[in-house]
C-alpha cells in the first residue's frame, strides 16, 4: 500500500510540473504578444521588426462593401509604413479582451478577440490569430490573420 501511496504522489507532481511548464509557456507567448500590441501602439517600427519573422504573413478577412467575404494579405513593410505614418493626433488603441493560447512544443497559436478604439471611439472589432514559432531562443510571429467588422462590438 505505501508504494501506491507514494506512487501516487510521484504521478501528482509530474502531472503538476507539466501544467506549471505549459502555462509558463503560454505566458511567455502572451508577454510577447503584450509586446507587440506595446510597440504597436507607440509606433515604434524597430520593436514590431524584432517581434516577427521576416517572412510574416498578415491576413485581414471581413467585408467588403457589397457585403462579400474577402481575404486581403499586406506586406508587412506596408504595414509598418502605415503604423509610423499615423498621426500624433490620431488617438488609437487596440483592446485585447482575452487570451485563449495553445502551445505545442515550438508553435503557439493565441486567439485573441478585440475592439480597436480611434479617439476614443469604437471603430471596429473582430478577432485576432496569431500563429508563432520558437526556434529555441525565442518566439516570434509568422502569422497575423484578423478579422473585422463594426457591428456587434460592445
């Protein structure tokens, strides 16, 4: 009875020791997701440059003005542009509302809802995916993908 006993103990603290490594993952992909949103928000180009690969692939889904679903895929430099280029009198902000992030050895996938706020009004909402890729010493993001709309954002 005792083995079992201690058996049982053994069993607990690795299945424990498993779950803390998987959520200290799954917050180290959410701080690096923090960061990006961080940079974004103070425009700061160089910052957004380190975050992702170099072959990132951005993806918007919505639609379009005749009401049709529609993929557009930006060039992360046009991005970049786009973001430096905002003025400073443009207040702007995107609010993550949650986080739901799956990991699995070097890949982590964050779905991360959200309302983008333009002075301080509610321009639209939707859903982000990121898809990222830890090559050991690192993660970056290889994938945005979001989808956008303005109803139903409150």
């Amino acid at each position: 009875m005792t083995y079992l006993k201690y058996g049982l103990i053994l069993i607990l603290l690795h299945a424990g020791l498993n779950g803390s490594a998987q959520s200290t993952t799954e917050s180290e992909v959410k701080q690096h997701i923090e960061r990006f949103f961080e940079a974004f928000h103070n425009k700061d180009s160089a910052a957004l440059k380190n975050l992702v690969n170099e072959d990132l692939l951005l993806q918007t889904m919505g639609k379009d003005r005749e009401g049709l679903s529609r993929i557009r895929t930006d060039e992360f430099n046009q991005f970049l542009i786009s973001i430096v280029s905002i003025p400073d009198s443009l207040n702007f902000k995107e609010e993550i509302l949650s986080y739901e992030i799956k990991v699995d050895g070097p890949m982590a996938n964050a779905w991360t809802p959200y309302t983008f706020w333009i002075n301080e009004k509610i321009s639209h909402c939707g859903v982000n995916s990121f898809q990222l890729f830890n090559d050991g010493s690192s993660w970056k993001i290889i994938y945005l993908a979001d989808t956008r709309r303005r109803e139903d954002c409150d």
